[in-house]
C-alpha cells in the first residue's frame, strides 16, 4: 500500500504536519525520495558484499578476525607472565608506598599523589591514580597472604 493511503497517520519528524491539498503531494513525494533512497542503500550494500567476496571475507567481518581467534598474539604474553610481573612490580613499590604514608598521606589518593611528586613510575608509565595504588596494594597483601581490605 503506498504512502498516505488508507487510514493509518503519517507523521515525519523533520517536517511539520501537513494539511489541506498539499498533503498527497508531499507524502507522495517522500515516498518517492525514500524509495530511491532505499534503492541506492541496497546498491551500495550489494556492491560491499562483491567486493568482499572478491577478497575473499564477509562484509562486517573485523580485519582478521577469524585468524586473530585461532592464532597466538605475539604481542601479549600469557597471563601467567603478565600476573607474574604485576606482582613483582607491586613487591617492588611496597616500600615506595610505605615511604609516602610515612609522609602521613593515608587516603589512596594521597598516596597516589606522593608517588607522582617523588616520580615513582606507575605500571603503566603514566600518572599514579588512587585506583592504580589500591590494586598494587592488594597484589601485596594477597601475596603476603593477608587478606585485603581498604587500604
């Protein structure tokens, strides 16, 4: 059933409403706009897809991404290796830490900001964060076998 016809109400939110004799024109006419619209969108989608084929993936697919799941990344270590590090680093700042709140900073975020001050490097190189001095805490106590808590 084309556009406008029939009892149902047609309302666009980009044009006020319209009455009176221009109403069929104007519905007719964005009727007409949105099918060629739909058309081209269609076009253009079939034209993705051969393209794909072509290359041999499937439109929507992430650059490698089926490759990326079977394949092992280089550039990430295993987990055991990477937890391993974090908590040599966190043994490694324990006395950086209980410097500062020495200091008598005792909230994480002035530990945190004692740290930037001194240049203690973070784990990641940038800024120490509350958030950063809370997990390097519980990396401690959880390898010192103490159970965790607010810092």
């Amino acid at each position: 059933m084309p556009l406008g016809e029939g009892d149902t109400k047609v309302a666009f939110a980009d044009v006020p409403e319209i009455v009176g004799p221009l109403e069929p024109i104007v519905l007719a006419q964005m009727d007409a706009v949105a099918g060629l619209e739909a058309g081209r969108t269609s076009g253009r989608a079939k034209a993705v897809r051969a393209a794909a084929r072509t290359r041999g993936t499937k439109p929507g697919d992430r650059v490698g991404a089926a490759s990326s799941l079977r394949a092992p990344k280089p550039h990430r270590a295993p987990m055991e290796v990477r937890s391993e590090a974090a908590e040599r680093f966190a043994r490694d700042r324990a006395q950086d830490i209980a410097d500062v709140r020495e200091t008598g900073a005792r909230s994480l975020r002035e530990i945190a900001a004692g740290l930037n001050e001194r240049g203690v490097p973070s784990p990641n190189g940038g800024p120490w964060h509350h958030t950063t001095v809370r997990r390097v805490l519980q990396r401690v106590l959880a390898s010192s076998g103490q159970r965790s808590g607010p810092a």
